[in-house]
C-alpha cells in the first residue's frame, strides 16, 4: 500500500505542476492530494511540501484548520469567474455553459464559505518550521 500511495503522490505531484500552466486543470487539489499520499507512504517528501515556500503555508493552513487564506480565495474565485467568461465567449453551445455553471459555482461556492486562518494573516513559513 504504501508504493500505491507513493506513485499516486507522485502522479498527484506531477499533475499539480501541469496544472500551474493549464488554466483548465486545476493545481490545488492534486497538491493536497500529493501531500496527503505522501503522508502515508514517506513522511520525508510530505515535509518537503509542508516546507516549500510557496505550497507550504498553503498546505499547512488546511491540515490545520481547513482554512484557505484570502488572498488565495480572491486568486481562485478569480480565476474560475475569468474562465467562465473565456468558456461563455468562445463556446456556442447552449448546454456547455449551464452544466459549467453549476460545477464552477459549487467550486467557487465551496472557496468562499472555507474560513480564512484564524490568525487573520496568511500562515508564514515559520508556522511549518515550528512543526
């Protein structure tokens, strides 16, 4: 089990990275999923992502308290409107953009009730230091 987990942190890993480039796949979910397989299967690599400057606070602030900073919310939901509005110019289906509306505003929906940490700044490098 623990190779499983290990591949799938990997491959979670790797289409996180993908999806910094490609608007439409979406990098938060794979890099939590990343760093949760590679919980169980080397806690070593999952330190690594808990340290990495940019993941790090992020990733941390949900294992803790399930809270996503503001200023990710605000990138995220922005980011979901201005794709929405590329999908509602380019496409000409009438379906597309309704099935894409209901999935896209559950997502958005989810961000935004996610509370922020409770500290009300975004969580440092030097919270997952002291861990």
């Amino acid at each position: 089990m623990r190779r499983f987990y290990l591949c799938l942190g990997y491959g979670s890993l790797a289409l996180g990275i993908v999806g910094i480039f490609l608007p439409i796949l979406p990098t938060t979910p794979f890099v939590l999923l990343a760093a949760w397989c590679f919980a169980r299967s080397n806690p070593a690599l999952a330190e690594r992502l808990y340290r990495h400057p940019r993941f790090g606070p992020l990733l941390t602030a949900w294992r803790d308290q399930r809270a996503i900073p503001r200023h990710a919310k605000i990138y995220a939901l922005t980011t979901i409107a201005l794709s929405y509005a590329l999908i509602l110019w380019l496409t000409e289906s009438r379906i597309l953009p309704v099935v894409l509306a209901a999935i896209m505003g559950s997502v958005a929906l989810y961000i935004a009730t996610r509370p922020t940490p409770r500290d009300h700044a975004d969580v440092t490098l030097s919270d997952v230091r002291d861990r």
